[in-house]
C-alpha cells in the first residue's frame, strides 16, 4: 500500500486502509464481561522466581511454529529483570533479560540471556525467543531502549541476534552471538518515530515488543510489535505493526498496520499470534488507563480472531477481552502472553492496589509490587468464543 494512502486517513479517530479497527463499539463491552474475570490471588503461594530480583514481561523460548520448548523435562523463559529497586518504577530504566527454567522442582535462574554490552541500548524491553528447526540455533527479537553510553531516552528500536543453545548436563548456555542487527525501522507515516526523551502523562509512543509468528499456511515470517500509528495526533493511537521477511529470505518488510485502535487505545503491547484448529489468535495487553477513560474497559489481556493472517480479523468475544483482572484487584496483573499451547503466563504487579492507579509513594508501590510470575491459567477456545478455564 503506498504510504500517501496512510498518510492521507482522517487524522481523528480515522481508519487505516488495510488496518482492522477496534472501534468503541466493541471495547465498550468489555467493562461488564464478567466472564473473563480472573480470580483473586488472595492466598495463593506466589514465590519469587529469582531471589533478589524483580522479573516482569516474560516469553517462552519457542519452536518456529509457536510451540513451547521442552527439553530435558523443563521449558525456558526469558524475563525483563532487575535487582530489588527501592521503587519498582525504576525498574525500566535498567531492564535485561534475563534466563530461567521451570521443571517439576521449580524455577531455577540461569542469568543474564545476553552478553554484558552486547545490546545497543541502554537496557532491554521485551521481545521473543525462537528456536531453529537445528535445536541449536537461537534468534533474539528483543526491543533496545535508549542508547548506549548516551543521555536516558525512551527510543525504541527493534533488533534481533543469533546465539547457540548448549547444554552442559541440563544446564543451559547461550553463547556465540551474533551482532545484533536492526530489524526493522519506523517511517514515520505508518509508525511513529518513538525517540522521545521524556515521557508524556499519557504514556510513550511505541515502536517496540517483536513477537515471531510463521505462518503454517504458507511459510512467510511475520515480525508483529506494538507501535503508535505515524498518521494521526490522536492521542488514542495504539496499533499491532507489522513487518514480513522478503521472499528471498533477505531482511524484513515494514507493512501497514495489523489491527489499529485510533480513539480507543494507546497501547496494545506484547502482541503475538497463535494458530488453534484453523485458526489465527492475535493477542496482546494493555492497561485500562490506555483506553479512552470513557469505555471503562480494565486493564487485560485482548485479542481477534480471523480465518487467515491479513483477516478480516474479529474481537474475540464480540468486545475483545479475553481476560482481565478482578474488579476489586484491578492491578493484580499485568502483561499476559498465550502460549502455543494455550497456557497463559503474566506477573504480578500490585495486587492490592485499590482506585485508578497504583500507590504515589515509592515505598508503598515496593511494599506491594509483585515481581514475579503470576497463577498460570488456560485457555478455552471455541470459535470467536475463548475465555479463561480459571475464571471468577
């Protein structure tokens, strides 16, 4: 699609050629769909799975057609981390990921995924780990934030490297990188150039969070992330980017958004696909404060649904909500991802965290900030209907 064509939607609460639009309609009915209401935590054991450390945003690594991998009786997960920060806020402006497994006895730490100084950002914000059809070749999508040796910023960039797993026992290493590489950039028409150095009250632009997803149909690669569309001010400008590896099998495409939310959301972070009985599930998470305020649609996990990856795509559920916190623990998690499988894993964040947003005080957010893994729970799929088995 030519880029005039982008450039030319109507600049308010407009429509992207080629983009499905979640329209207000739908996401309005999220705010009364108790059926995706997940249960309180309460006094469930939630151990920490590193000790000393803060782990967030999470992602399996995973075989190229999405399954979870497992390997010597455990599956690997790599996590956003960070040392125990006297405000847990503070935690993204020094983020790596980091590597664990979990296994019949536990959790158990591997350290950081990534070479000290490899990443050309200041620190490093999520992404996807895929595993090739060898066994031994692992890519990295993972978003740089900032830049090295350079003043704080909320830039985004998407970069990938390749490393090789190796197992000493089964004891895992990552090792031999690559360089790492950019992947893809935005242009500035369909994707907002997320450089900003000081974050707004109503949260940064994206460019940022690529997820893998091959297409069983047909092959192609696709590279989906969460980004701010390029031709609009609205506020409200959330949308699934895309990018596809060209056929010769040479570098990434930018394409015209996925899904756009303009007048709806901000931010659909963390998307990702899954192929269940034929069909396509896109994902992704997000705040109930980056929705128009007007909606009342709580911060969960989202997603639509199509016969094929370029759709027509439809909100699951007829509002999109897939699962979301209780009403009375309206931050008890955050940042949902589906596995192939149709687990779902998340942290928690503040689960006793009353009102529209978290504590003021830093000490009151350390005093109940999670940062750890969250009850995993499943998934019930049934056509356009798919809700979670762990319900309230």
């Amino acid at each position: 699609m030519p880029i005039e064509e982008i450039a030319g939607a109507r600049e308010s609460h407009g429509v992207a050629k080629g983009a499905v639009h979640i329209s207000r309609e739908s996401i309005a009915l999220a705010r009364d769909q108790e059926g995706s209401r997940l249960a309180v935590f309460g006094n469930l054991p939630i151990a920490r799975v590193i000790a000393d450390y803060d782990v967030w945003d999470m992602w399996p690594l995973a075989h190229r057609n999405g399954n979870t991998v497992n390997a010597h009786g455990r599956q690997y997960w790599f996590f956003l981390a960070t040392p125990v920060l006297d405000d847990p806020e503070d935690r993204h402006d020094i983020a790596r990921i980091r590597l664990a497994s979990i296994g019949s006895d536990g959790w158990c730490d591997h350290g950081w995924a990534l070479p000290d100084g490899w990443s050309p950002g200041s620190r490093e914000w999520s992404g996807c780990t895929v595993l090739d059809d060898d066994g031994r070749k692992v890519t990295m999508y993972f978003t740089a934030t900032g830049r090295r040796g350079a003043p704080h910023s909320f830039e985004q960039r998407l970069f990938e490297g390749s490393g090789e797993l190796t197992f000493e026992g089964h004891t895992p290493s990552l090792r031999n990188w690559s360089q790492p590489e950019e992947s893809i950039r935005a242009d500035g028409h369909w994707y907002k150039v997320a450089d900003q150095v000081v974050a707004p009250p109503h949260g940064i632009w994206g460019f940022r969070d690529p997820g893998y997803f091959l297409d069983p149909a047909d092959g192609t690669e696709h590279l989906l992330f969460a980004g701010s569309a390029g031709w609009t001010q609205d506020r409200l400008d959330g949308v699934v980017g895309l990018a596809t590896r060209a056929s010769t099998g040479m570098g990434w495409i930018l394409q015209p958004p996925l899904i756009e939310a303009l007048g709806v959301n901000s931010e659909l972070e963390r998307p990702h696909v899954i192929v269940r009985d034929g069909l396509y599930y896109c994902f992704w998470s997000s705040h109930g404060r980056r929705h128009d305020p007007d909606l009342g649609a709580p911060t969960g996990l989202y997603g639509m649904v199509a016969e094929q990856f370029h759709g027509p795509w439809r909100p699951l559920n007829g509002s999109g909500l897939v699962a979301a916190n209780p009403s009375d623990s309206p931050f008890q998690a955050y940042c949902w991802w589906v596995m192939g499988e149709g687990n779902v894993i998340s942290f928690v964040d503040y689960p006793t965290a009353r009102g529209s947003e978290p504590p003021q005080m830093a000490s009151e957010r350390r005093a109940i900030f999670g940062g750890t893994v969250a009850p995993i729970f499943q998934l019930t799929f049934d056509g356009d209907v798919v809700l979670p088995r762990s319900a309230a």
